[in-house]
C-alpha cells in the first residue's frame, strides 16, 4: 500500500498531516483517507485515487465531507 503523507494548510489556516489508511472492517480491506492535527482527525471514505495531486484547497474541501 501506499504510505504517502502529506502537509497541507487548510482554509481553517492550520497544518493538516493527509494520509491513506488501510484497515480490515468485518475481514475485508477497507481505505479511507484520514487528516490529522493534535485536536482533530477526520476520516474520509470516498476519495479520488490521485488524491496526493490535489491542490492544499481541495484536500481540506474533501475533509469537511466526514
């Protein structure tokens, strides 16, 4: 699996860390898209698979869907 991370400054003005997250729901491999900073994680189920090409903006866009 891929373990790119990513730092972004979100639209909140602060740094998110970005990364793709593989778990095993119920057996079967499931990946989500998690963003991280000390008092906040979001997950994010449905997400592009160029994901690590989208622009600092559209990232956090795509981590206020959670």
């Amino acid at each position: 699996m891929n373990q790119e991370r990513r730092s972004i400054v979100g639209g909140d003005g602060c740094e998110w860390v970005v990364r793709e997250l593989e778990t095993r729901d119920a057996g079967s491999p499931s990946k989500s898209l998690v963003f991280e900073r000390p008092e906040v994680v979001r997950r994010v189920r449905q997400y592009p698979l160029d994901w690590a090409s989208l622009s600092d903006d559209q990232l956090y866009r795509l981590s206020l869907r959670t």
